[in-house]
C-alpha cells in the first residue's frame, strides 16, 4: 500500500451523477374520473377540464426546464404530456410500460360496484395484500414494468438534470415505492395523487429521495436541518 487514493475509486466518484431530479407527473381529468370508475388500461380522453389542468401544470413544469419527458402511451397521458412538450420543444418518449394498472373485470366499474362486486377483493389490497384486482396485475407487477423505464431515462440525464414522467396515480405511487426501496405493502401509505398533480424525487447521497408529493406547486427548496 502506497497510501494514495484508488484512482479507479475516486474516478468512479467524481463520474456518479448527483443533482438528478425525477417529476412523476398525473394526467388531466377524465369523464371516469369524475364518475369514479377504475379506469386502468382502458384508453379514456381528457375532458376540457382536464385539458386546462394540463395546460396550467405545463405552465409551471416548463420552469424547470426539463431535459426529457416520458409518457404512458394512454390518450389521457400522452395528451397531458403534449401540453408539456408545446411549451419546452422537449420531444415526448411513450412507453407502454408506464400504462395504468391493468385490472380486469374491476375496469370500468364504479368504486361502489367494485366494493358492492368484489368487497373481500378491494378489503385484501386495502389492507396490503398483494391482490391481482379484477384478475390484472399484482402492483409489484407493474413496478417491475414501470420502474426500469423511469431509471433508464433518468440515468440518460446530465448532472442536475430534470425527468419528466407522465403517468397514471398507481404506477406512479407503485414506481415511487419500488424507487425509495420501501416493501410493496407499504406503498398505500404514499396516497394518491389528485388530477395533474406531480411527486418529486431527488437523487441524494444514498439514493433517491422523496421530496414532494401530489404537489400542485413548483418545487421548494428544503430550508433547514434535514436536508
């Protein structure tokens, strides 16, 4: 031993990238939205509302000046991602990867129908089981799809880089939970995300981070002790 620094290690150091920042992203407003149907991979439009609330979130993600967006190739997705990619110039990458849960029979039913249809079904994945919902997917099943996705943009970005990812609200809660490592049973205590509202991770010294959640605002800083 010579006492000098691994050169290959500090090379690998100084090569990690830091600073990348990932935005998860929930598309606009839907018809089976509002009636609260499960919509999961059947392909529904935005309503006009829907379309207002893409256009003002684009208005406040375009600040961030994101390097690349990704989208689900769902119509409600990728018109939200549109909106997005209008105001940047930034080209949209769809992956059917990031669709919404497939669920079966449950999709296109009410929330009262499925409770009323399949209660000991909707108790079992409310109390964390793993429950394929409907005959679909299991959620660790769609994080096994949706995660590698997220990760393989987002390791495409430059030092300080921004991610956008324009997805449904459970693969988007499901691709957080796998991403901070948390076990599957406790991803529903992440929650929802409301219409065009986004979570932001941050890739910190120990990986990533979750830094907002179903945020309607742009990003703050975090001032203080814990950051």
């Amino acid at each position: 031993m010579n006492g000098k620094p691994d050169g290959g290690a500090a090379a690998g150091r100084t090569e990690r990238k830091r600073g990348r920042r990932i935005v998860l992203w929930r598309h606009g407003q839907t018809s089976w939205n509002l009636e609260r149907r499960f919509q999961g991979t059947t392909d529904i439009e935005l309503t006009e509302t829907g379309v207002a609330q893409a256009r003002r979130a684009a208005r406040l993600l375009a600040a961030l000046q994101p390097d690349a967006v990704v989208a689900s190739d769902l119509k409600r997705a990728a018109a939200t991602a549109a909106e997005l990619a209008a105001l940047t110039g930034v080209d949209v990458s769809y992956d059917a990867a990031l669709r919404e849960t497939y669920a079966g029979v449950w999709q296109g039913l009410t929330h009262d129908e499925i409770v009323a249809r399949h209660g000991e079904q909707y108790a079992a994945w409310k109390r964390g089981e793993p429950v394929r919902r409907g005959g679909g997917e299991l959620e660790t099943e769609v994080a096994d799809r949706a995660a590698p996705v997220v990760l393989h943009h987002a390791d495409k970005l430059p030092d300080d880089g921004t991610l956008v990812v324009v997805s449904h609200g459970g693969t988007i809660r499901t691709t957080i939970g796998r991403l901070l490592g948390m076990e599957a049973h406790h991803w529903e205590s992440l929650g929802g995300l409301s219409n065009c509202c986004w979570s932001v991770l941050g890739e910190g010294a120990r990986g990533w981070r979750l830094l907002e959640h179903n945020a309607g605002t742009l990003p703050e800083p975090v001032l203080g002790d814990d950051t």
